[in-house]
C-alpha cells in the first residue's frame, strides 16, 4: 500500500514539475512534502531561472534540512526571476528578486536545523555564498554561531565586506560574546568595518561598549553608499551620530549628552557640530522604547581623567577621514 502511495505521489510531482510555474503547483508540492525534495532540488539546476526560483521558494515552504545544501549552493544564482512570483512583486525594489534571494529566504525559513551547513559555508571560496551564510545566521540569530564568525572576523584572510556582514550578523544575534571584538573593529582603518562595529554594539546593547562609543564621537567619518531603493537612492552614515544612537540604544543617552557638552566646553569639537550631535541624540531618545538608564559617570571628563589629560585624549582620538567611501570587496583585513 505504502510503495503504491509513493509511485501515485512521485508521478503527481512529475506532473506538477512539467508544467509552467505556479503558485498553485507550488502548494501542492508543499503538500506532498519531504518526498517531494529530490525532486525540487534536481530543479535548481534547470537552464530557465523561473523554475530554479520556484523551486527554491517552494524548498522554502516545505523547511526541511534535507534541501539545506543545495538551497545554500543557489546563494550565488544572482539571476533576475522576471515572471511569476505573487510574493516578489515589493513595490520599492528596482529590480526584480534573484534565485539567491530566494534561498536566503528558504534557508532562514529552515532555521536552527540549518546552522550546521551555513558554518561551513561561511568559508566558502565564493563571496556571495559565504556573505550570504552569515547573513542567515544572524537572521536565524542563535548564539551556537557566534564563536565561527568570531573567528571569520579574526582571520587575515576575511575581506573586507566579509568581516562587515560578519558584523551585522552578530548584531542580529545580539550576544555580548561578541562585545570584544567588534570594539576591536572601531579602531580598523577601512571606515566601513568602523561604521559596522559603532551599529552591531548599539544592536547587542551591552553596557561595556559605551567608553568606545563616547571615544568614537571624535571620528569625523562620513560614508555615502547607494541602496536598491527608489525611496532612498543614497544612505549616508556619519560615525559620530552612529555612535550617538547606540549609546541610547545602550541606555546612555545622557551620557552621550553629558559627553558632547563637555566636549563643547573643552574645545575639543566645535561647537556647531557639538549642538548638531546634541540635538539629534535627544530626537532619536524621543522616538527610541525607554532604555534603562546607565548611571556609570561616563562622561568626557572620565575619560580625561583615565587618559591623564584632556589633551592625551583627544590625541588618541583624531579623526579618521571622510569623504564617500563604499566596502572593498577582495582587500585582506589585518588585524591592527
């Protein structure tokens, strides 16, 4: 009865695959199930990217780690899937999704189960493969993936957009294992893996980050970088604000305050850009969920007084260049 079932169901998924992609074959194969995989995953190699886009989306909804390997292989299957698609039609997009799109989704669909083959991944020789895998595992946002992406950042082999989504990615996860070495990161020399590391320590909210913010309210950097979206064509990032928003996310608003008046008193910022900062702090405390205060007398003057003198310390704390800066894909980072 049983191997009767498995011929009716192996020759309904042959005449499901046969004909044009839908989202009513799609949810019949969802229906059928883990027995339906060989087959859908034979289908990622097909020539016409529509069909590998419905596979991969109909892998996705099934969420068996049985697909897991090939789902993360259709990571750099950078195809534009132009027909179809009732769940890709995102008004904002420029352009239409990609198969790997696609198989981010699936792959974060599968979740906890799919760990194991995204860790691999992580060293993976393709970029897209690799980036792609720790984006997923920031999304899936367990903590069993911090100490290999720690590692990825360490080593001298990582690009430099490697270590960036290394960054966001253990920002989504949120752990204060990773506190240490994104600090590392605010000292690197590329502005991106600075940007990066100022916004995954406001994301994990961890107290012992806030002495490196207050000293990243002193780097001058501004990067413009161009999104996929009509709404915003541009996103410029400027350090010290950065650094601004995750002391309030931390809890530190005043600190940041308390900071950037003294540092206004002390000459050691002008004035201008002192209010500027100031103001927009006390905005984004405004629209930011009520974070419990830090009351660790974190101010410049503490500072000052760790670094000896006031001069010592703004001259650990020059700026460290501005201007339009974009992630260098293929650099090496070493670890300064």
């Amino acid at each position: 009865m049983f191997e009767l079932e498995e011929k009716q169901n192996l020759a309904e998924i042959e005449e499901l695959l046969s004909k044009a992609p839908s989202v009513e074959a799609r949810e019949e194969l969802v229906q059928i199930g883990e027995q339906a995989i060989p087959a859908l995953v034979a289908i990622l190699k097909h020539d016409d990217p529509n069909m590998r886009g419905f596979a991969t989306e109909t892998l996705g909804k099934i969420r068996s780690n049985k697909a897991a390997e090939a789902l993360i292989e259709r990571f750099d299957d950078t195809i534009q899937i132009f027909d179809y698609y009732d769940s890709l039609a995102a008004e904002d997009l420029v352009a239409p999704p990609t198969v790997s799109s696609l198989a981010y989704e699936a792959i974060v669909g599968i979740g906890i189960p799919a760990i194991p083959s995204l860790l691999r991944s992580l060293d993976s020789k393709k970029a897209r493969v690799a980036k792609y895998s720790a984006i997923a595992l920031g999304k899936i946002g367990d903590d069993a993936a911090v100490p290999a992406i720690l590692k990825k950042i360490k080593s001298s082999e990582t690009t430099i957009e490697m270590v960036c989504f290394s960054a966001k990615a253990l920002a989504d996860i949120g752990s204060p294992k990773a506190v240490a070495e994104l600090v590392h990161l605010l000292h690197h020399k590329e502005p991106m893996v600075r940007i990066n590391g100022v916004m995954a320590l406001g994301e994990i909210a961890d107290e012992s980050a806030i002495l490196a913010l207050l000293g990243k309210l002193n780097d001058e950097t501004s990067v413009t970088i161009s999104t996929p979206l009509r709404s915003t064509p541009e996103i410029t990032y400027n350090i010290p604000q950065l650094a601004c928003e995750s002391l309030v996310r931390i809890g530190a608003g005043e600190v940041a305050l308390t900071t950037l008046r003294e540092m206004m008193l002390a000459g050691a910022k002008s004035a201008s850009e002192c209010e500027r900062l100031i103001d927009h702090t006390l905005e984004f405390m405004a629209v930011m969920p009520k974070a419990k205060p830090k009351k660790l007398g974190n101010s410049f003057r503490d500072i000052r007084d760790r670094s000896q003198t006031a001069e010592k310390f703004m001259s650990k704390q020059k700026p460290e260049g501005k201007g339009d800066v974009s992630g260098k894909d293929g650099k090496s980072l070493k670890r300064e």
